[in-house]
C-alpha cells in the first residue's frame, strides 16, 4: 500500500477554492485512495513553514496573495517560474522544494484557442502574481501589451476608450469582481470595446462576472477564467507526478 500523498492549496481566505473539488474528483476517477487534499488557509506566509514539516506533503498550489511571497520559501524554481517571479505550484521531494507556474500554461491555452490574427495589442487589468505569468505569454507570442493597475503610469482613473479601443485583447487579472463580492466590478471605459476585442476574464467563481456581462453588452469576445484554471491544474498534476513517467 502506497503511503499517503498530501497536496493542498495555500493562500487566504480560499474556502471558494475550485482546486479541492477538482482534485477529490480526480482521486476517486482514478482510485487513488492514497491521495488527499486540503485547503491551507494561512494568515500570513511565514506559516507555510509548518506545512514544510509534514513528510508526507507532495506539494500544493499557491493563490492570493501568496504568489510571488512563497518564492522566499523555496529552495529552487523553474525558469518560467524564475522569469515570471510568481510561483503557483510547489513539489517536495526529497527535501527539496520546487516552484512552478502552471498559471502561464493554463493562460496559453486559452489565448491559443480564442486570439484572432488582428488581436496583437493587449491592456493586463492588474499587477499580481496571475498579471505576470499573463503578461510572460503574451510577450512570448510577440503580443505588445500595456499594464493597467492602482499605481501604474497608466491607471484606472486616465485609462480612456481610446486606448481601450487601440488594445484588442484586454485581460482581467484582478480580484475584482469574485465570489462572495459578485456586485463588484472594476472602473472601466466599456464603451471602448467592439467585436474587435477579447476579452478574458481570470475570475471563475461566478462564471459571468458584471465585467464579463459589461464587456459582451459592447460587443467583445468574452471568456472567463475556467478553462485556463482547469489546464493549470492538470499540468500541476502532472508536476507532481513526474516520477511515474
């Protein structure tokens, strides 16, 4: 009998986490009974010290707001991870722990599934952890993009529909907008948008945001986070599994 396996998800105030749901399914598809995984909602980061010291801890998956102060703790990271500066995948073996950004993978995706030639401009909503690994892609595939945020040069009190309607592809990176807080919606020039534009909502939980509802009332190509969540948990499986390959 195999020992068990304990992955998890860090981050605060997570109990909306679509990770468990996600992963238990897994387990049972695939009966592994070995398997668990639980929700680590930590206060402050410096507590992921005492996860550290289960042995039987594989890894866990990283989410706000921890995604780029977990890097402190690790011993080593992937290159996308290291160019990123954001990690939301962690492996323990053998003592050692490596950061991932699965997120990067998950955003590839979906920009490869939906992006239309034309779509080679994009404004980034935001500046975490899931803005950077967004912004990674975009730059990989020769797509231009400007970051809008609080303090930002260019910033949601002087973001106008011009340069709202001059970027084709417009990515929604905060937490703007998530369950419980579903009234909420970022301040935002929709009437800038057209069916020229994509736009990708990160949030999942609800499935339509009012800022993905706001943006198909302008016309624009709308998809939120699901799909991309869905591919950056099936790579961190696949991460954390590596050794029956």
């Amino acid at each position: 009998m195999d020992s068990t396996k304990k992955l998890g998800l860090i981050g605060r105030n997570i109990s909306y986490s679509f990770s468990k749901k996600f992963f238990e399914e897994k387990f049972q598809k695939q009966m592994l009974d070995h398997f668990s995984y639980t929700i680590f909602d930590l206060p402050e980061i410096d507590d992921v010290e005492n996860l550290f010291l289960d042995p039987e801890l594989l890894g866990f998956n990283v989410t706000i707001p921890y995604k780029e102060k977990i890097i402190d703790f690790l011993d080593e990271l992937s290159d996308e991870a290291r160019e990123i500066g954001a990690v939301n995948c962690v492996l323990i073996h053998e003592g050692k722990k490596t950061g991932y950004n699965t997120d990067a993978f998950g955003f590839e995706k979906t920009l490869k599934i939906h992006k239309k030639p034309h779509q080679n401009t994009a404004l980034i909503l935001g500046n975490g952890g899931a803005a950077k690994a967004v912004e990674y892609i975009l730059a990989k595939h020769g797509i231009s993009c400007q970051t809008v945020s609080r303090k930002s040069e260019l910033n949601f009190e002087n973001l106008d529909k011009e340069t709202v309607n001059k970027h084709h592809i417009i990515v929604q990176c905060t937490p703007v907008g998530t369950f419980p807080n579903v009234d909420d919606c970022l301040d935002f020039p929709f009437d800038g948008l057209s069916k020229e534009h994509l736009v990708i909502d990160l949030i999942y939980n609800p499935s339509y945001t009012n800022f993905i509802i706001k943006a198909a009332e302008n016309g624009a190509k709308t998809v939120n986070g699901y799909y991309m969540l869905e591919q950056q948990a099936e790579k961190a499986w696949e991460i954390w599994n590596f050794q029956k390959k």
